[in-house]
C-alpha cells in the first residue's frame, strides 16, 4: 500500500486510478489530435484558420496543442469523477462482472450530460479543434455563438469507457488468475488475529494475501478460521520459507512468554519483514483498533504532529470553507426557516450544549429539525432511525444535511474545525468515557462538521457504534493535515449528493 494525503491507499486501487488516467487522456487526445489534422488537411476553413500562418501541421507536443492537452485532461477528470461517483473505484464493486457493465453505463451517462450541460452554457469551455467548431451567427444587433461536432466529442468518450471496461476485465481476471498479491503470515490464533484475517480477505484491493496462520492450536474449528492453521512457532523460519512469505504479522493476544524471538529474528535476517497488528490494521482499514491498542504504539509511533503551520492554515480553510458556504445556502437557509416555521410550532433554531477541544462545553446551533421538548420525559437518547420525535420537514433537513447549516458560526467562533470528530453531548461523553478506553483522546482536536468517522461509519446510537467511530477519528488525529482534510471535504460533497446519509 502506498500513503498519499496522510491515507494509506491500496496499491491496486492506485494502479486503477492512474491506469485509466493515461488510457482516457492519450485516447482523447490522441483521437483530438488526429481529427484535427484530418480536418486541416481537407481544407476546413472553421479549422485552417486556427493555424494560418502554417504550412505544415505542427505535432501533438507542440506549445499550440496545450489548450487541448487541458482540455482532455479536464473531460478525463469529470469521467474519473463520474466513475468514483458509481464507487467503480471500490475494488469489491468494480471486481463484480455483473454489476460493472451497469455501472459503467451509469458512470458514461453521467459524464455525456455533464459535457453537454457545459458544452451548451460555455461554448467555448473546452478547446478541441477538429471535434468541436465553434460559430458565432449574427442575429441583428447581437450575435449567438454555438458549437457543432459536439457528437464527436460525445463519441470519444463513450469509446473511452469501452476501452475502459475492456481493461478493467482484463485487470480483475490477470489478478484472480494469478493472485499476485504480497504473501503474509500471521502468528497469533486468536481473536484479534482472526478479525485481522477477515478485514483483509473483506477487502480485495489491500495486495495482502494471508497463506495461513502460526501460533498455538485452535481449540476448535469455526467459520471463523477463514485461513488454514500451518503450525507451531517453533517452525517459524520453516514455514515462511516453504510458503514464500515476505512478511510476518505478530497478532498474539498475550506476549509475555510466548513472542518467539528467535524464531521473528531469524525471519528478520533471512529478509521477512516483521509487523506488529497495530500498524497493518490502520493501513488495511483506516482505523486503530482501541480492542488491541497497547499505549506503547500511541506514544512511540509516528503521527499526532500537529504544528503551528499546519493549525493555522487548518483555520484559515475552516473561515474561507464556512463563510463561503454561509453565503451560497444562505437562499436555501431562508425558505429552510419558514418550512420550520409553518410546519410545527416552536422556534426556528435550536441549540444544544456539546464537548469541545480540551473537554471545554459550548453551545451547538442548528436548525430545528425535532419537535419541541424532545427529551423532556425521556432524557438524553440516541437518535434512532424512523425517530418519532422528528417533524415532518426536519426529516427532509436532515436527510439532505441542511440543518447542520448553521453549524458554521461555530466554526467562525472557533469553537469547530470543518473537519474533526463529531462533537458529543456532555452526558454522553462521560458514559462513553468510562467503558470505551481512549475515548477521551478524540477531545484533543476541535470537533468538525464532517470528518474521517462521519464518512466511514453510519451515525451512531449504541456504545458500539461510538466504539468504531472513535477508532476512525483516533486515526484522524494520528493523521490530521491539510491535504487530508481537503480529501475529506471532497467526499462529504459526494456522500451528500449521492444521498448514503453517513
């Protein structure tokens, strides 16, 4: 796996990506590039005046070819985005060949109505001579200007994503068929070993391929043995070599007398690199496990750096990102109020106490999406699907996110980050405090609107799903930075408008 943003991403994952970068660019530019001369040759005067002081056809490299190599490589990107909208770059997804012709379909027809939206509202948007030839007809006093050939460029793409679909069939079948993913072993049999097993054999694109398992016998066979037991781990430096393991993952429940250390330092010295849980767990996931978390990979590890530099361009994203969104919803958040207005009686707003940074109390605003006096005879409670205490229009502002709108004084205050861990209500972080170990650490940031947990993980309403959220956040905080929180902002807006409700 590689690291890219503060994330780790899978190397498949990234071989996909940057693949089908060059296949759509060279392919659209490179059919761009041949149309354009093929026009120039023929005498196309909408075309020969774009190079009229040429005798002969300049070649693709050329500085006059730029506005088109941009231009490609803007259709390449709204393709990719389309394609990452259809989760084709979810390995799983795009692995499974009955669903990948259909979402590819969805992914073409995206991007062709994008293309045609922008193609008719900015004519002169993209620069592809030879496809697209714009005229400009005078129509009395004013004039119009429109493109013809749009059906070229509509063409090139949709071969694109044929080329496209061809390659990802070829590169699924080349992968299963020879199953060239890095060769681990995990010494330790039980429970925290078993999920590790299962979190890799879940996830395709991780490049692990687990041979088998080391450690003491199981009492039992289960389902949940997804790999064959190989032996004791006195056979340690045997089996990995009759295995062809490059690396070993130490996954014991109990290290006190039974590491072998011999036996992971003759592996070490033969060339197998030996890993602790912790650390392929956060990679594989992107999350730290607080079940097997042991205080010593928080405190000697990497991460948890947060300088001046990086805190104060944090802030200055979280000013720009808030007043600009306080701006362009600010229609949406006035006929938002007068839907809460009409709809139930109460007030417009509501606010709520929650924890901040440093464990210091402020007050949360939003818009009134639950009826007055919600929790009056109940308390403090989980939200809950089909939640009853919810009006009518408030089910529709949570749904789209709406309500969160106001959120963005608290951001300006300083009181939130755009991006952290969701803040929690005093009471509950003094429940979850006391049977969640380490729960107090996501108190060491700003809390934020959006965030590593909320994108990951549906919202919670059990001590368990708190559990899992919070491995999600400590990994943020181990990780925060610029780049990665702009990644997360960008796949809020994609969460947000393919309505998955995280």
């Amino acid at each position: 796996m590689i690291r890219m943003f503060r994330q780790f991403v899978p190397k498949r994952k990234a071989l996909l990506l940057f693949s089908e970068t060059a296949i759509l660019f060279t392919w659209i530019y490179g059919a761009s590039w041949w149309l354009f001369k093929e026009a120039w040759l023929r005498g196309d005067l909408a075309v020969r005046h774009l190079l009229p002081d040429r005798t002969s056809f300049p070649p693709p490299w050329s500085s006059e070819f730029l506005g088109l190599a941009v231009s490609a490589f803007a259709v390449t990107v709204l393709c990719q985005v389309a394609l990452s909208y259809n989760d084709l770059y979810d390995w799983k997804l795009s692995a499974n060949r009955r669903e990948l012709p259909q979402r590819m379909i969805n992914a073409a027809g995206a991007t062709l109505l994008t293309l045609a939206v922008l193609v008719l509202l900015f004519p002169s948007l993209f620069h592809f001579p030879g496809v697209i030839v714009t005229k400009v007809v005078p129509l009395g006093q004013t004039s119009r200007t429109f493109s013809q050939g749009t059906w070229k460029l509509i063409g090139l793409v949709l071969v694109g994503f044929l080329f496209l679909l061809a390659w990802r069939l070829a590169l699924h079948f080349f992968f299963y068929k020879w199953e060239l993913g890095e060769r681990i072993l995990v010494l330790g049999t039980g429970k925290q070993a078993r999920d590790l097993v299962e979190e890799i054999e879940r996830r395709g694109d991780t490049g692990y391929q687990v041979v088998g398992m080391v450690g003491a016998p199981p009492k039992e066979k289960t389902p949940h043995n997804p790999v064959p037991y190989l032996g004791s781990p006195k056979n340690l430096p045997a089996i990995t070599r009759e295995n062809r393991v490059s690396r070993v993952i130490v996954a014991l429940e109990d290290r006190r007398g039974s590491l072998p250390v011999k036996e992971l330092l003759d592996c070490r010295l033969s060339g197998v690199i030996v890993e602790e849980l912790e650390s392929i767990y956060e990679r594989v996931t992107g999350k730290i496990s607080v079940t097997s978390l042991r205080p010593s990979y928080l405190i000697f590890g990497e991460g948890f750096r947060k300088t001046r530099m990086v805190m104060a361009v944090k802030r200055l994203l979280d000013v720009v990102f808030s007043l600009t969104t306080l701006v362009l919803s600010s229609p949406v958040l006035l006929a938002s109020m007068v839907a809460i207005k009409l709809d139930s009686p109460g007030g417009i707003f509501f606010k709520q106490p929650r924890v901040g940074q440093d464990g210091e109390t402020f007050w949360i605003y939003k818009l009134r999406s639950m009826k007055v006096d919600a929790e009056k005879h109940s308390g403090p409670v989980w939200a809950k699907k089909a939640d009853d205490r919810i009006t009518r229009v408030g089910r529709f502002l949570r749904a789209t996110r709406i309500d969160e709108i106001p959120q963005m004084w608290n951001v300006l205050k300083g009181e939130m980050s755009f991006v952290g861990p969701r803040p929690e209500r005093p009471f509950f972080v003094q429940e979850l405090s006391l049977v969640i170990p380490y729960y107090a650490q996501r108190l060491t940031v700003k809390p934020g609107i959006t965030g590593w947990a909320q994108i990951n993980y549906p919202y919670g309403s059990s001590v368990e799903d708190a559990r899992e959220k919070l491995q999600y956040d400590l990994y943020y905080i181990k990780n925060i930075g610029i780049l990665f929180d702009i990644s997360i902002i960008l796949k809020t807006i994609r969460v947000v408008l393919s309505r998955k409700g995280v």
